[in-house]
C-alpha cells in the first residue's frame, strides 16, 4: 500500500541578482515517486541537488511552488497541517542546531507530547519522556541535561526521540549520520532499522553516501540538480546503473582493496559546472555528460521505466 505520493512537486526560490533584480532557483522540478508503507526509499545526490528542499516540502515545511502529495491516498498539499505532524516527521542533519540550547532534553522531547496533548498528568508524561529515552538509548539521567552537554551521536539520539514523541508513520531521515563520525553512524543506522521493524514505520533517507543508503534502503533515487534521473532497487541500482551521473556517484564510492581500486575505470567529468540560477536547457547534466548529443540540449528527458521498477530520465538508455 502507497503511504506517500508525489505528483510533479516543484519547489522554486526567489533569490536576489543585484540591481534589484531577482531569480528563480528551481530547487526541485517536477519530482514524481510513491512511497510505500513501512518501506525505506533512499535519495541520494550531491550537495545542492535539492534532495533536503524535496523531504521539506513533502512534510510542508516548505509550501509547495506546485504538484500533489498524497498522504494514504488523501491530498494534503493544501490542508490545515496540524493533524498530519503527528503522522509526519523529520529527524534533522546537524543535531546541535537543530535543539533548542536553552531547552533540557526533558523539554524538548516533551513539546511535542505537549502540542498534541498526548498524556494526561504529568507522572504519565515523566514516563513517557524517560521511554523515549531508553529507545534510542539513553536513560532517565539525561533528560535534565542540555544539548550542550552531549556528543553529536547522543544530541542526534535527541533528535530521533523527539521524532517518535508522537508515534509517527513515517519519518523523513534528513542525512541523519553525515555530521558523525563513521562507527557512530552505523550505531544511529542499525538504531533506525530496530525502530522501524518494531514500530512499522516508513522511512525517506537522504543522504550524500550512496553506500549507506544501499544499506538501509529497498529503493534508492538518484537526483541531480532538482530532478529525479533514476530510480531502482538498491541492489538493482548498485549493480547496474543506466544514468550516467550515477555510474559517477558509485564510482566515487571508495574501495578498500588498492587492488580493485587501481583496476577500476573511472569515467572523468570535464565540462562547465552548471550554475543553479541558470541551470542549462534540456537536460541538465549534459555539460558534464561524456554521452551528450544535440538531443540533450535541446529536450530534457522524462522518466520512463527501462525495466520493471527500474525508471530512468536519459536520452542515450
């Protein structure tokens, strides 16, 4: 069953020129993909590619410049969001700036049981916090603590208690690791999929690493200055990528066996680095694309499916 669906979402902002002059960055263009429930879609891509605008604007963060999303089959791109953060929620990238340094851990963990009235005396709250806790695995002492006092992988620990204060159904993981170090990371990785098994939760995980989104996730999608150019099964994708810019990204991925990485043949990108107030016409990869032709310049590829599952946005598949 679909949980999520997104229908030619875009996501523009207005930014200044100079001379009182202003521009459009079209930060996501077009991005169609579903969701299903108690699934993980990954979404990768450098940074800039729009992947954290389209996880804002999926939850409303941001409004919508246009298109459809659909939460259990109901168009919410619209409507009062109240009732739906209780369903919805976003676990953040940089943790330290994301918690309210003023706020105890006890605090924040609370506001959201607070908003939506979830417990009916205080002890029932006191209780409720310290579970959460003990979830992602920290105790009753920390909760009169300050973010301040704590390790990036506890205050993401925060983070993520925060998130589940309300039980959502689905979460969107914004590069929830990339501030920690490396055997943190895999801590907060394994500590998402216990959840997920245990609550039945739907998870969006974005993330530069394409290594640890094909860890966690069933899917992967793949975008590249605001437009999705692929999307497959992670073991799919990771085997045989169609697009060329994620041959690129997996090639990127280090290797740790010399052997292997000096046998590797590594496609180079030459050509102009597009800027994302003027992105190029057709398809925007194509100044750095080694595969374009006339064609690419003068159309932008839609996404159709190579095989089943498999979809993908190029003119040369």
């Amino acid at each position: 069953m679909k949980l999520i669906e997104v229908e030619g979402l875009k996501k523009y902002f207005k930014v200044k020129a100079g001379w009182g002059k202003t521009k459009q960055i079209h930060a996501v263009e077009k991005v169609s993909l579903y969701i299903e429930e108690g699934e993980t879609l990954g979404l990768v891509g450098e940074s800039g590619c729009g992947k954290t605008t389209f996880g804002r604007t999926l939850l409303r963060l941001y409004e919508p410049t246009a298109g459809n999303i659909f939460f259990r089959g109901q168009d919410i791109t619209h409507v009062e969001m109240l009732s739906y953060r209780r369903k919805m929620q976003i676990i953040f990238q940089d943790p330290s700036s994301s918690l309210n340094p003023r706020m105890t851990v006890a605090e924040i963990v609370g506001e959201p049981i607070d908003i939506h009235r979830l417990a009916s005396s205080a002890s029932e709250r006191s209780d409720h916090i310290n579970s959460l806790l003990a979830r992602v695995g920290l105790n009753s002492e920390h909760a009169n603590r300050y973010p301040h006092e704590f390790s990036g992988g506890q205050q993401q620990r925060v983070g993520i208690a925060r998130a589940l204060a309300v039980e959502p159904e689905f979460i969107v993981c914004d590069e929830p690791v990339s501030a920690l170090d490396v055997s943190i990371q895999s801590q907060i990785v394994n500590m998402l999929e216990d959840m997920q098994a245990e609550m039945k939760l739907t998870y969006l995980f974005i993330a530069h690493d394409i290594s640890v989104v094909r860890h966690i996730s069933r899917r992967i999608g793949v975008m590249y200055l605001g437009n999705l150019v692929e999307l497959a099964p992670s073991g799919e994708l990771v085997k045989k990528p169609l697009h060329p810019y994620t041959r690129t990204l997996l090639q990127a991925v280090p290797i740790p066996d010399p052997k292997i990485t000096r046998s590797r043949m590594r496609v180079v990108l030459e050509g102009e680095i597009p800027n994302p107030m003027d992105a190029p016409a057709g398809c925007r990869f194509r100044t750095l694309c080694p595969l374009s032709t006339k064609q690419c310049a003068e159309a932008a590829p839609e996404l159709r499916e190579a095989s089943s599952g498999h979809w993908v946005a190029c003119h040369r598949l």
